[in-house]
C-alpha cells in the first residue's frame, strides 16, 4: 500500500497502524510562517470514504477526543 505524501494541510512522516475502517498516520501540520507541529492523523480507509454513518462515526471520535485534557494525555 502507498503512502500518501500529503493529505490536506499535513505532511506524512510514518503509517503508524491500520483497522478495519481506519488508519493512523504520524504528520507533521503545517502553517504560516513555517508553523510546525508533530500530529496523529486518523483517515476512514479509501475504500470506506463516502460511507456516512463511519464518516459520521469519526467526527464523533474526533469531538470526543479534542473534549479530552488531562496530564496524561497529549494535545
């Protein structure tokens, strides 16, 4: 499987894992003024793209995810 070099306004590092719907991805996001922070990407596999209930599912993951802040956990 290739690896896509850019997807959005991130740069691809490493395919870090693979599921059943999904797969995750170390990035790099890029912004102005050569902006720069280290990233995990989860996409929905190109064969479930356009699925909308695991669309919908992951924008549930994602929301759920960004409400999370705690010591432990990376940003």
């Amino acid at each position: 499987m290739t690896i896509p070099r850019r997807i959005g306004p991130y740069r691809i590092v490493a395919r870090l894992g693979h599921g059943g719907m999904a797969e995750v991805f170390r990035a790099i996001a890029v912004g102005a003024s050569g902006f720069e922070k280290l990233v995990a990407l989860k996409v929905l596999r190109v064969e479930h793209r356009g699925d909308a209930e695991l669309e919908r599912m992951l924008i549930e993951e994602a929301k759920l995810g960004a409400k999370l802040a705690h010591r432990n956990l990376l940003q």
